[in-house]
C-alpha cells in the first residue's frame, strides 16, 4: 500500500452543519477504543482493525501511541476532534489505491465516515512510543 501525503479538503457549510450536529449528538460520549477490534498484540505492537459503514463513526479516541494506519477502502472521512481541543475538524478524500499515513501520538478524535462507501483500515500501535 502506498504512502500518500493525505488530501485534506475544505469542509463545505452543508458538511459543517453535519459535523455540528454530530457534536451534539456525542458531546457527552465516553472515550473509547481506537478500532473496532484488536486482531494482533504482542509487547510491542498491537492492531487494531477499524470498520465503519456510511454515516458511522468510531469512538471518541485518544491516540496514547504513535501509530501507522493503512487505509484500504473508503472515499471520504471527517476527523472531528471534541470542540474542547480548539482544533478544526478536517474531511479527507481516501485515494482509490488506500493509503498509509502516520499518526502521532497526542491526537483526541473520532473518525466519522461521511462519505458514500464502507471505510476500511487496519491501525498499527507502536506501544513503545
């Protein structure tokens, strides 16, 4: 799978009316995992494989570690982080190949999948990071 630079988009007013609504449907949600299931973990890995169909978004997670995310599916998804962080949400169009990006750690979001198509990835965790 290849390593693209991520094609951030501007969020157009129809798609911040979404994302609004979805803060205040989720304002009080608890954090959570970061995939949908672990399907490896030793002492110095574990990943995670996350699915979301249309219109579904993951848990309100924290990344405690440095992690790759290797993108297989999907056209279009929205990282919304809690309105608390003072950081924007952003709408990213997944390439047709997939894509591979790294991810630091720090980062409190969810991943909302607002395009058309089921989003796929699998999430390498560093835990050592």
């Amino acid at each position: 799978m290849l390593a693209i630079e991520p094609e951030f988009m501007p969020v157009p007013l129809e798609m911040q009316e979404r994302i609004d609504r979805f803060f205040e449907e989720h304002a009080d949600d608890p954090i959570g995992n970061v995939g949908s299931r672990v399907i490896f973990e030793d002492d110095r890995l574990r990943i995670w494989e996350l699915i979301l169909e249309p219109g579904q978004a993951s848990d309100l997670h924290h990344h405690e570690c440095d992690y790759y995310l290797l993108i297989s599916a999907g056209d279009l998804v929205a990282g919304i982080p809690p309105k608390s962080t003072g950081i924007d949400p952003f709408l990213a169009k997944i390439p047709e190949a997939g894509n591979t990006v790294m991810i630091p750690k720090g980062g409190l979001e969810w991943a909302f999948n607002v395009g058309e198509k089921t989003y796929r990835e699998v999430l390498v965790e560093y835990k050592d990071s």
